[in-house]
C-alpha cells in the first residue's frame, strides 16, 4: 500500500471559524513555502466545485511568501477544491494526493512545480506521485 505525503500539520491555534482563520492558514501555506526556492504564482481556489463566482480565491507568490486575495490571469498551478478540503490537507488529516484521486481536488497547470510544492509542505516522507 503507497502511503501518500500529507502536510505538515499548518492549522496550530485555528479553529476553522471563520474568514480571519482561513486567511491565517493560507498566509502559513505561504510562510511554509518560503525556502522551496520556487518562483511563479499558486492560486487557490476554494469554495464552489463548479460556479467560479462563488469560489473564494487566492494566490500565493512563490517568490515573494505572501498571499494576495484574488485570482490572477494564467497561475503557474491553480488548485480547485472545496474550504473544508483545504483544512483537512492542511491540518495533516488528509493527503493531497488522496483528494486529488478522490475528486475533491483538481490541480491545472504546472504538475512538476505541483509536486515540488507538495514534497516541501509535506517534508520528506511519502509519495507526491499517483500510480
């Protein structure tokens, strides 16, 4: 059995009530990614599976360590899925991986900066790759 990479656990102190902790936890998606030594922009899509206009959006300037509200045109990787998802990939209960081959995750663009992005959140253990 693979055992799939899982993020190193982001959500210490948040309790998942509101916008204030779902901005907090993307700023530590942010603040974790700062020594990938990557460059380009991941948005983060989160809210509605299938209406884009009632996805909350996000992008993460991997260069810069910040987040910023909103969609930019043509991000580097965009990943689609739903807020109660996002925390459960970035409390460490669910894997990345797992959500994207269950469906409650979709990733566009990039699928090599993807996996680098995965293997620094998640650290060294586990499989960043489907079978």
């Amino acid at each position: 059995m693979t055992v799939f990479a899982r993020v190193r656990s982001l959500t210490d102190g948040l309790d998942r009530s509101g916008q204030k902790d779902l901005e907090t936890a993307i700023a530590r998606v942010a603040e974790a990614l700062r020594d990938a030594g990557e460059r380009g922009a991941l948005q983060l899509d989160l809210g509605g599976d299938h209406d884009t206009q009632s996805r909350s959006g996000w992008t993460v300037m991997l260069a810069e360590h910040r987040p910023l509200s909103g969609r930019v045109d043509n991000p580097d990787v965009e990943v689609i899925t739903s807020v109660e998802a996002f925390w459960e990939m970035v409390d460490g209960s669910l894997s990345p991986v797992e959500a994207f081959r269950s469906g409650r995750m979709r990733v566009r663009g990039d699928e090599e900066l993807a996996k680098r992005i995965l293997r620094h959140l998640a650290g060294p253990d586990g499989a960043v790759g489907c079978p």
